[in-house]
C-alpha cells in the first residue's frame, strides 16, 4: 500500500472517531432505551473496525481476523435488533393516537431519526442545549432531563404511542434547509368515545419541533374529559402564515375522521406556538371558542381587536428566563386592557419547561378553566 493511502486513511478514520466517538460514548453511558444502548454498542464497535481491517492488510493473521469476524457479526446481529424495533408509525387500527399525514407520507422508517427512540434524541438536545443556549444552564438542563425522561418512559410503555414514532426529522429538516411542512398532526381520539360529535384542543408545539410527548401530556385531560387533540407539527416551531394555514388543514382533515363540536374548539400554544395562535386567533377569531398560552410568545396582538369579552387562559412560570415574568405581566396587562376574560395562573419557582415538569398540575388547571368556558 502507497504512503498516500495511509495518510488519507488516517486522516478519515481520525475523523471518523472525532465524529462518532463522544456521541457513541455519551449514548453508552447515558442511554434511555434499549435500543439507545444497541446504538451506542455499535457507534463504538464501529471505531474499532477500520484499525482491524487495516491490522488485517498489513499482517494477515488468524486472531485478527476472528476478531474481526466476531464484530462484524455482532454489528450486523444489533443492526437486524434495532431495525425490527424501529417503530411503523402504524398502531393498531384501534389506537387512540395515529400520525396523520394529509399532503404527503413524511415519515420514514428506517431514517435516522425514526431508528433513534425520541426519547434519545430528545435528552442528548438537553445535554447539548447549555453549550448553545446562553439562558439553560448545565445544573437546569440534568434536571429538566430527568423529569422529561421519566415521561418518556411513561409515554413509552403505552404500545400505542411506541409504535407511532417520531415526527422529528421535520424539525431536522428545517434546520437544513429542506421542505419540512409535509402536513403531518398527531391526532388523539378519547378511547371508548360516544358517536356524538366531542370538543377539540388544537395545540400549537414550540421551537425543537413537534415531540410526541406533547400530545402524551395531553392524552390524560382528553381521557377524563372527552376531548380530541389534534397537534399540527411546523418543522422547527418557526410559525408564520404558512404555518396558520397547514394548522387550518389539519383542522379540516381531522374533521374527516371524526366528528368534531365546532362550537367548542379551542386553540392552545407552547412557547413559540404562542405565535401561532396569535396569528390563527386574528385571522379565524369565530373559529375558537378560548385561548391557551402556555409560557409563550405574544409579540402579535392584533387578535385583540377580536376577543373582548373572550376567554384566555395564560400560564408560566415564574422562573422563566426565555420568557420572563415581567412580559408575561406586560402582556397580560394588555389583555385585560382589551376587555378579554383573561385567567393568568403562575408557577412559582418553576421555568420554561414547566409542561414537562408539572403536567398533571397544567392539565387540572386547563380542565377546570375549559369547565368555566362551557
């Protein structure tokens, strides 16, 4: 073998680790599933094989290349494990919960994104998000991680919502600059509900895209309650007036599945998708019957001019630092100057991630607020 072939190949294996390596190591040690824990096993076996092979051309032994054939096989046996675990998107055909896709099937089963459980994704976002997000800390971040991912894992025992799979890569796809509004919403049906047509909760998701968990949080008002949830994924959580209208498009496609009280549905908006709601809010103001602002973004306030007298519902927390209790109480000032029927309610000592970590809390507060719109 030439000198040249050697240096280019140790210029790409040294790149190769540098990419792969952490990754691989953090997921081993900090992997939520077991399916995390096969990937990690692979990541790393995998930096392994290039320096066997090469072991292999330069001195052809026995030892090496049992070696060799033994990770191989174990590599290729944890890639069938992994590849026969990936979620189909497709529960059974009496899930409450389905994908629903009604411009295009964006959902791939075997891409990355849907071969790595949400729930890994989800907690390696957190571990990086301090490194980049000047207002997370390292200390918020562990522990914002841990209650998340023990909701996960709530979520993840339901056979449902495993086998759903993740509505990520539209996330991923915005970052890239790729077409990410496949018109994709997850849509949740109350088990058991009557033929009659029930009430419905749009939500809006915020900036990370539209997690599965969302719509778990969810589940357990629509149970007690008998409402059907329906939440519109929009790539990263940018929304604007495309996104206003693919939230009108789902509205109407969930129409077609099941029959929807008209005269009680209501719009919900976490954080970033408290933009989206301001804008759907402006546009169709006779659409809705109430508004729900979770820890959100309310620079749009032309909806104002259309719901005096009106329901809101706004909910935060006081430790906020992405959205700060002072512009919560800013804009809540502006609401009740507009004559709306504002109910604020704030979390002491809680942050910007207070769905994940007082769901129950939220879910109670927003039933009892819906109870008060009938």
């Amino acid at each position: 073998m030439s000198a040249l072939f050697w240096l280019l190949f140790l210029i790409l294996y040294a790149s190769y680790i540098l990419l792969i390596g952490p990754l691989s190591i953090w997921l081993l040690f900090n992997a939520q599933t077991a399916v995390g824990t096969m990937l990690a096993t692979m990541g790393t076996i995998s930096l392994l094989l290039p320096a066997l092979v090469a072991a292999r051309l330069v001195k052809p032994q026995k030892a090496v290349s049992r070696l060799l054939g033994v990770m191989i096989g174990l590599l290729v046996g944890l890639a069938t494990a992994v590849l026969l675990s990936t979620p189909s998107s497709k529960p059974n055909p009496n899930s409450p919960v389905q994908h629903r896709y009604f411009r295009e099937e964006g959902y791939g089963r075997f891409n990355l994104t849907s071969i790595a459980p949400e729930s890994e994704q989800v907690n390696l976002g957190f571990a990086l998000m301090p490194y980049v997000d000047p207002l997370l800390t390292v200390e918020q971040s562990r522990r914002v991680s841990q209650f998340t991912m023990a909701l996960y894992r709530e979520m993840e025992s339901d056979p449902n919502f495993h086998e759903l799979g993740s509505a990520m890569n539209l996330a991923y796809d915005e970052l890239v600059r790729r077409p990410f509004d496949a018109g994709h919403y997850y849509l949740y049906i109350p088990q058991n509900a009557p033929p009659e047509p029930l009430p419905a909760i749009v939500f809006l998701h915020g900036s990370a895209g539209n997690f599965k968990a969302y719509t778990w949080v969810w589940t357990k008002l629509a149970e007690a309650e008998g409402y059907i949830i329906i939440a519109p994924s929009y790539g990263f959580g940018n929304w604007d007036e495309a996104g206003a209208a693919t939230v009108l498009e789902a509205i109407a496609n969930a129409k077609q599945q099941v029959a929807i009280d008209e005269e009680h549905l209501y719009l919900a908006g976490l954080s970033n998708g408290g933009l989206g709601v301001s804008q759907l809010a402006a546009a169709q103001p006779e659409l809705f019957r109430g508004l729900i602002f979770l820890s959100p973004v309310m620079n749009d306030t032309r909806f104002l001019a259309h719901w005096a007298n009106r329901p809101i519902l706004l909910i935060s927390g006081e430790a906020d630092k992405r959205i700060p209790l002072s512009y919560i109480q800013q804009h809540a000032a502006s609401l009740e100057q507009a004559n709306v029927n504002l109910t604020t309610i704030i979390y002491p000592n809680e942050d910007h991630f207070l769905v994940f970590s007082q769901p129950e809390s939220i879910m109670q507060n927003v039933t009892i607020w819906l109870e008060e719109t009938q």
